[in-house]
C-alpha cells in the first residue's frame, strides 16, 4: 500500500476554482493509477475521475466532466484535481486513491479533504 496525503480543500464561491494535490510515499508512484472520489453528506463514494500511470488516459464522471481535471507529477510523485466552475452541488469529501499496475481493487486511500461551495 501506498500513505496518500491531500490537500487543498477548503470554501470557496460559486463559480470558482481549487486545485487539491495529493501527496504519494512510493519511489514506485509510476505504477499506479490514481483516483480521486468524492462522497457527499447521505451518499455514496462516488468515483470522479482517473488517469493512468503514463499520465495519458484520464477518465470522468458525467458530473465533473468539462470542469475538472486530473493531472500527474511523476517526478514529484503528486496527483492533481484541478476543479473549475464549481457548483454547491460539488460539496463534499475529496480523497484521492491508488491503484497498482494489473491490479482492480483501489487499495491505498488518502485521509480525505472537504470541499465547501456556498456564497
């Protein structure tokens, strides 16, 4: 397993934006897929977006589909959750987890990080 750090959350308006990054402690992050999942209060975790572990295939919910981005720092072991146009409806827990090379279970899960949007 891999610890997983976010950061990044916090309150922010309507309409704005906020970048969580999240930290791995792996010298072997090159072989993991990263996820970023959200749960609202009274639902489900729900899967929001993904990318490989070259960095080039990248997958997206419906609803963050547009406004949100996933991007990977190999280098700095870092995966990113740029987020745009936020909604109230985006309110939630963010975590960021991992997945290993061959693998399908979601093994490593960071502590998670809110995200308020209200004006």
């Amino acid at each position: 397993q891999v610890q997983l750090v976010e950061s990044g959350g916090g309150l922010v308006q309507p309409g704005g934006s906020l970048r969580l990054p999240c930290a791995a402690s792996t010298q072997r992050f090159t072989l993991y897929t990263m996820g970023w999942f959200r749960q609202a209060p009274g639902k489900e975790r729900e899967l929001i977006a993904a990318l490989d572990p070259s960095g080039r295939n990248s997958h997206y919910g419906d609803c963050v589909k547009g406004r949100f981005t996933v991007s990977r720092d190999n280098a700095k072991n870092t995966s990113y959750l740029r987020m745009n146009s936020l909604k109230p409806e985006d309110t939630a827990v963010y975590y960021c987890a991992a997945k290993f090379r061959g693998e399908n279970v979601w093994a490593s899960w960071g502590q998670g990080t809110q995200v308020t949007v209200s004006s």
